[in-house]
C-alpha cells in the first residue's frame, strides 16, 4: 500500500507541476485555457470557478495530464475570440507556453533537492571500503580506511567532499563521461593529504549497476569488521562465534574492514572436477578483550547464476555519518548544480543508448519508479524528496526531447518555423506524428519489459 500511495503522490505532483507550467504561461499570454486535466480517461471530480473559463478536472487514470487551450486547429473559434486562440498568437508566445511544461519539472527538481540541502540529510562520511581485488582503486594504491577529503575530474581543481553519496556521485559522472578522477586522501581526517587517481577511461560503460562499482573498487563506505546477528542452524552458529566478536585475521589475512570481511565470506569456495565445495578458514577474533582462534567452514548458497559463501550473521555496523546541510544561497545553488548535473547525465545516457554505447537495461518503467517510491517513501521525508526531484528532472528532459508526440516535438515544429519562416505541413505533420508515437511506444514497451524482467530477477 505504501509503494501505490507513495507511486500515486508522486505521479499527481509531477503532473500537476508539469501541466500548471503550460496553464500559467498560458494565461500570462492571453490565451484561453478551456480544460485543465490531471488524469485520462472518465472524470472523477471537476470543478469551474465563476471568474474563470477553465474546467478543472481529475480523470481516472493518473498516467498523464493535458491543458486545453482555445485552438481554430480543433474546433471553430467566435471571430471576438480569435485573439485568445492559441494558434493565432506570435511564435515567441507559443515557444513559451510549449517549453514552460517541462521548465517547470526542472524548476521543481531545484526547490526539492534545494530543500533537502536546507534540511540537511544524513549521509554516510566519504571513508573507503577495501577495494575489490583488481579494481581500479586498488590498482590505485587504496587499502581501505581512506578519509577521502577533496576529489575532481582529472583537470578540474579539487573540491571538498561532503559524503560518499558525493564521491560515488563524482565517480559515476566520470565513468559515464570517461573521465579519470583524482582523490586527496589521508589517513584520518587530520592528516596530510596524498592524491590517487582513478583511472576511469579504460572503463567501457553499457550501464550503471553494482558490477560498475565492483570495477571500480568503491562500494560503500568503510565499517568495523564487527559481528551482528547470528542466525540459528548457520555456519557461524556452529563455529562458536558471537554477536560484538571482531574479525582481525582470517587465515594470514589482516582484517581492516567490514567489506574486506564479507568478500572473504563470499570466496571461500572452491571448484574442483565442477563440483564446488566449501573450505574452512581460520578466524582470529577479538571478544571481550581476549583473542580468540576459531575454525569455520562457510555454507554453499546460490547468488543468481554462481555459487559463493554465507556464514548466516550480520557482518558490519552502520558507517560513521555526518550531516550535510547548506544555508539558503548556498542550498540553492547546490539544487541549481544538481539538477543540472543530472539533467546533462540523462541526455548523455539517452545519447549512448541511441548509438549502441550504453545499454537499453538503464531504460526503467512505472513498475520500477513504483518500487523505488515505496523504498524511498519508507525510509523517510527526505529520500523521497530526492526521489521526487530525480523523477521531475527526468520528466522535463524526457519531454525536451524531439519528439513529435512531446513537447520538445512541438518545439522542433518552432524552430522550423522560425528559420524558414513557413510553419510545418499538416502532411509531415501527421507523418512525424505517426513516427513519434511509434518510438515512444517502442520505449515504453523496453522500458516494461526490462521492469518485468528486473522483479523475475529479484
């Protein structure tokens, strides 16, 4: 129920948004808005006021919305009324009303994400995880334990990091852009800096997921390699450990942290004649101010399509955090970064996925989007406002786009317009129109799929 209603806010607001961007500029132009509608399909509630030539109406299905305007293209307009058509006004007025829908999406991501800067959020500190084995970081010379203090692209001066969600911000920009990243780190956070450079071109990027963080060797950010809860009939259970029992070695392996613990669980297999079976370690832990040697062997589980090694406990505790917040200008600016940020990210992957660089699985539906608005609706106010902001900045883009269907297909017709002088025929009109939906359709059919495909997996 959460993630309907959280999905269900979410799509009313960005609609809502999106559709009083074109109302309001409309009016501003003196164009006559006969309806304004939230929703398709059968009204639920409507409403007019005496001072007002707009219906206001709710339709059943919230999957959209539309202002009508007074338009000779659609219906015969009273020769006192022409002046208010929407056909009949000058192009910079009809550009304005066209753009303002998806302008206003992103004038919405700004004062969301420039809320959450005022709030402040909760954000794990930009400390290092061990890097996994191979991975740039390490090739790098990062161990684990790093206090990352400023990072940068390669040829940008450094800036100071406020958290990880920060770092692996950077660092997902720099890999969908091939740009390498330079790090100033220190062994805790009043130390001298040393810089360590990622070298992100070498990355061939189809899509951002957990194996794009593997290569690149920054998964989270650094806990205690500390025991939680232990579950009954498991492997830790049987070994003898203990909830609070600190993991310092594992055979001739010294334990700095949590991840570095957990990808030692998870490789303590072995393959042999295509029969897998699982090895026993030697632990050394510290309880109660006492080390401690125990022995254990891990259980085998199946983890999609490999094998690798459970112990059935809790391994880690929540990362060290720190509150991130801005004043005013500050946080609106900041909102103002972001979004763009994300908006240029959005047209580049859309840009990859169109030339075959980037893979159509980054493509996500409403299943997807309903998903990760019950999630982030669950941990609270403020994730769900970053959800909302992302969502709005893809809705305003998605609709610059030049498509004939969209907005930006209107725009498109403009520009035309306005170099040739000469709007466009209603034959190519039509024609593009056809072409449009087709695409559109075309995506929202991958889109589903790779949603459907997605729960399959989970």
């Amino acid at each position: 129920m959460m993630t309907v209603l959280a999905f269900l806010a979410a799509l009313a607001l960005l609609i809502a948004v999106h559709e009083y961007g074109h109302y309001r500029v409309a009016i501003a132009c003196g164009v006559k808005v006969l309806k304004f509608s939230i929703g398709f399909g059968k009204t639920i509630f409507k409403w007019q006021s005496k001072d007002s030539d707009t219906e206001f109406v709710i339709g059943m299905l919230p999957l959209g919305g539309f202002v009508k305007m007074l338009d000779e293209r659609e219906a015969p307009v009273p020769a006192d009324q022409k002046h208010l058509a929407f056909n009949t006004q000058p192009l910079r007025k009809r550009v304005a009303i066209v753009a303002a829908g998806p302008i206003a999406n992103l004038v919405l991501a700004i004062l969301l994400y420039s809320a959450v800067n005022w709030m402040g959020v909760e954000e794990a500190k930009a400390i290092l995880a061990s890097p996994v084995a191979g991975s740039i970081a390490q090739r790098a010379g990062l161990v684990g334990g790093e206090y990352v203090q400023q990072a940068s692209f390669e040829d940008e001066e450094l800036h100071e990091i406020q958290s990880m969600e920060d770092l692996r911000w950077l660092v997902t920009r720099g890999a969908l852009d091939g740009q390498n990243v330079r790090l100033a780190v220190a062994t805790d956070a009043s130390s001298p800096t040393r810089e360590v450079f990622l070298n992100l071109k070498q990355l061939d990027v189809k899509e951002v997921d957990a194996q794009l963080f593997q290569k690149i060797g920054i998964n989270g950010p650094w806990t205690k390699p500390v025991l939680g809860d232990i579950q009954a009939e498991s492997a830790a259970k049987r070994a003898g450990l203990q909830v609070g029992d600190v993991v310092t070695k594992v055979d001739d392996v010294v334990i700095t942290d949590a991840q570095q613990l957990r990808q030692l669980i998870r490789e303590s297999i072995k393959v042999k004649d295509q029969q897998t079976s699982a090895v026993t370690r030697n632990w050394t832990v510290l309880r109660s101010s006492q080390s401690i040697n125990i022995s254990i062997t891990a259980d085998i589980k199946t983890e999609g399509n490999r094998q690798i090694g459970r112990i059935g406990a809790f391994v880690g505790t929540l990362p060290e955090m720190t509150t991130v917040s801005y004043g005013f200008f500050d946080g609106l600016q900041a909102g103002v970064v972001k979004t763009w940020d994300v908006s240029v990210l959005t047209l580049k992957m859309m840009g990859k996925m169109l030339i075959g660089q980037a893979s159509l699985k980054n493509l996500s539906g409403p299943l997807t989007i309903a998903d990760y608005a019950g999630k982030s609706a669950s941990l609270g106010l403020t994730p769900y406002l970053i959800f909302l902001a992302l969502i709005s900045v893809s809705l305003g883009v998605l609709n610059l786009l030049p498509l004939p269907v969209l907005d930006g297909g209107h725009l498109m017709y403009y520009l035309w317009e306005g170099v040739t002088g000469k709007a466009v025929s209603e034959l190519w009109t039509e024609r593009l129109q056809r072409g449009g939906i087709a695409l559109l359709f075309s995506m929202m059919f991958i889109a589903l799929y790779n949603d459907v495909t997605r729960l399959f997996a989970i």
